[in-house]
C-alpha cells in the first residue's frame, strides 16, 4: 500500500512538471520600474507569462542602482524581477517608438507606472496602442489614479502609505504614525494589478476584445481600511493608533514572555476558554469582566496587564507549547532572520535559489500561489541590464544583426 501511495505521489509530481503554467503563451511588455509595477509583472511571469522588461539604456530600472549589491548587482533589483527578458530601448527616439509598437502588436499585456499623461505625450496611451492591437491588455498603476482633483500628484509607496489612513493606524497612541515595515502600498499595488490583468484576460478569452486596467494605488491601500472604514462610517468610531491592539477583539495582541515577545489570537469565547485552561487560570473564563466578547473589550485595562503578568513568569517556548496543544492560535515575534531560516517555509517550498550570471547563486522567495495541477515556478534570475535586447530584436521581431548593432551604435538600444 505505501509502494502504491508513492508511485501515485511520484506521477503526480511528474504530470505536474510537465503541465503548462496557467500563463504560458502570454506575452507582457513591461514598461515599469521601481517595485508595483515589477512586483506584478513577475507574479505574472511566474506563472509562466513571457515578460519583456523595457529599460532605459545604460541606466535600466531604477533599483539596479540602489544598495546593497550582490556581485555587483542591487539586492532590490534581483528580489523583483526574476523570470525576465530585459531589452534595452529608447522610448523617446523614433527607431526605439517603432519597436516599441511593433513589440506593442506582438503583445498581450502592456504595464506601466508612469505618472497619468506620460504615456500619451509619446504617442502611447491606451487609445492610441488599442488601435495598434484590440486585444491588447494595458495595465496602468499610478499613484492616485487617472481621474479626480489629485489625480496629477507623484506617488511613491511612503506618500501613499501616509495618504491612506494606514500610517494613521499604525503605531502606538502616544507616538507619531508610523509606515509599514515593507513596502506594503507598492506590494498590494503590484498584486492588484497582476489580479486586475488576469481578469481582463479572462474576459478576453470570452469577448475577444482587450481592455485597460487602472490601479491607483491610493485606491488599493485606501480599500485595506475595510472594517476601521467600517467603524467611522457606520459606527459612529474615529479609528486611532492602538499599537498592537485590536479594536474589536481581546486578547489579541503582543505580550510579553519571559525571553521573548509572543502573539495571542483569541477571537471567540470558545477559544478564551481553552486558552485560560492553558495557562492555568480557568477561572478567568468564568469572571463576568472576561466571559464575552464584548466583556472583554470593555475591561481590556485589566485583562491585557494581568495577562501580561502570567506570561511574563515563564519563557514563550513553554507557552506556546501549552497554547498549540490546547488548540489555541498564538506565535512568537520572528526576526526576518529567523523566517529567512524556516523550516516549514523550506519545506513548502518558499525558498528558491537561482543562479545569476554576476551574483551567482541568488536566494529568493518563492511562488505563493498553489496551483495543483498547472503550477507557476520561479525559474530565471533577474536579467543583466539588456541581457536580451538582441535576442528579442532578431528572433521574435526578425530585425537583421547589421540593423541591431546600427541601433546600438546611435543609442536606440
């Protein structure tokens, strides 16, 4: 029986190395740089999309040049733009808009993230580049968005952070606000983006007809408000900084053990009663300040600091032993180091490595995204800066090697 369990496991395996990923047979012209736009265009590409990543010459994409490097290459650069071909090209330059369209009519997707206008003034807007191809997908992430008073202003993931209420969330009461540790606006941005893609995609597939997609990431970051929104809107609430406090549910925050900071989730009263049955103090189940939902809101002054007191008494191993085995949901406060070093992620196959030409072996985080039957795979490392110009001019454009070296030579490329 177990000889069986295996050889089906192993002809699962193999049928799900062969399956083709989801994306396959789509080409994605990505005109972004930074972190959103990249960010959504390998999501793609890791699920087996074709990206072409259009660069300035000699320059390339913004973060190539932001510290620290790896064997001379940007540490941000590489985290973002695996499974890539990079061309190099002129957009301003007449032989550089002509490949651009020819690349345009060849494309699926079109991405870019420039500010709202920049891509008309070129002769690219979506009017102009849907004329070029119907079926064309074209993608814009911007700050605030195409339309309303605001819509002109740049936006970089820390302004958009600050302007979306998010900042204002988070912290403690007495202290400033305070951003996200990552670049949480661009990253959200990135994978609405890559959601709003795959849609219009989808569509197509039934209309035959392409059509634009608008993030503005504004719009996204203001939309993770959800229930604070919620509570000023229809609650009569003014959300505030809480630290790590939730405003509708106790215990739900950090405590403090004896060596460590420790996480406690208990959401429901069923979950209060085994955790008090856990750490030893059943009766806290029963007191009437502590015996609902709402109850324990309400005395959250006194609950959070006598829980504080039990757990400070022994080290959060041992609590979170006891808390795990009575079923209760609760974590200790990791070091990116730490994650960096997971067991359970290496086993779920979170950490991928990828050999670069000038990093050499470079560590990243893998696929998130499980899909079964047709799953993406993080395959390439991120390209050297114009590391296909040539292959994608001669093979898939079919421009002759004496035209392609006059390109280079004037600039073009």
């Amino acid at each position: 029986m177990a000889t069986a369990r295996r050889q089906k496991a192993a002809k699962k395996l193999r049928t799900q190395k062969q399956a083709r990923p989801p994306l396959a047979g789509i080409r994605v012209l990505d005109l972004t740089r930074v972190l959103a736009g990249p960010f959504c265009s390998m999501i793609l590409g890791d699920m087996g999309a074709e990206i072409i990543k259009v660069e300035e010459p000699g320059k390339g994409d913004d973060t190539r040049g932001w510290p620290p490097f790896s064997g001379g290459e940007a540490t941000y650069f590489l985290s973002v733009n695996r499974n890539k071909k990079s061309l190099t090209l002129n957009m301003k330059a007449p032989d550089g808009q002509a490949i651009l369209r020819r690349l345009v009519a060849k494309a699926d997707v079109v991405l870019e993230n420039f500010r709202p206008g920049t891509m008309e003034r070129l002769g690219f807007g979506y009017d102009a580049l849907r004329k070029l191809n119907p079926r064309l997908i074209y993608c814009a992430i911007s700050g605030f968005g195409e339309s309303g008073p605001e819509a002109s202003r740049p936006g970089y993931d820390l302004i958009v952070q600050g302007e979306s209420g998010v900042m204002d969330l988070t912290g403690f009461a007495d202290g400033p606000p305070v951003k996200v540790g990552n670049s949480v606006a661009d990253l959200v941005s990135g994978m609405a983006a890559a959601h709003g893609v795959t849609l219009a995609l989808l569509s197509r597939a039934r209309t035959g007809k392409g059509q634009k997609v608008e993030i503005g990431m504004l719009d996204v970051m203001a939309s993770l408000l959800t229930y604070q929104a919620g509570l000023y809107w229809n609650g009569g609430g003014r959300p505030a900084r809480r630290g790590n406090q939730h405003p509708s549910i106790v215990p739900y925050e950090v405590f403090q053990a004896q060596d460590a900071y420790m996480t406690l989730g208990v959401a429901n009263n069923s979950l209060f009663d085994r955790m008090c049955r856990a750490i030893g103090r059943e009766e806290l189940a029963k007191d009437p300040r502590f015996d609902s939902e709402a109850s324990r809101v309400t005395n959250r002054e006194v609950l959070v600091p006598l829980l504080n007191s039990i757990f400070s008494a022994r080290p959060a191993s041992d609590w979170l032993k006891r808390l795990d085995e009575a079923g209760v949901p609760a974590g200790r406060i990791k070091t990116v180091a730490e994650v960096c070093d997971s067991e359970h992620l290496r086993a779920r196959g979170m950490f991928v490595s990828l050999n670069h030409p000038k990093a050499g072996a470079v560590t990243a985080m893998g696929v998130p995204i499980r899909l079964w039957d047709t799953p993406g795979a993080a395959q390439a490392p991120a390209p050297l800066l114009g590391q296909h110009t040539d292959e994608i001019l001669t093979g898939l454009l079919r421009i002759p090697r004496a035209k392609v070296d006059k390109l280079r030579a004037d600039s073009v490329i």
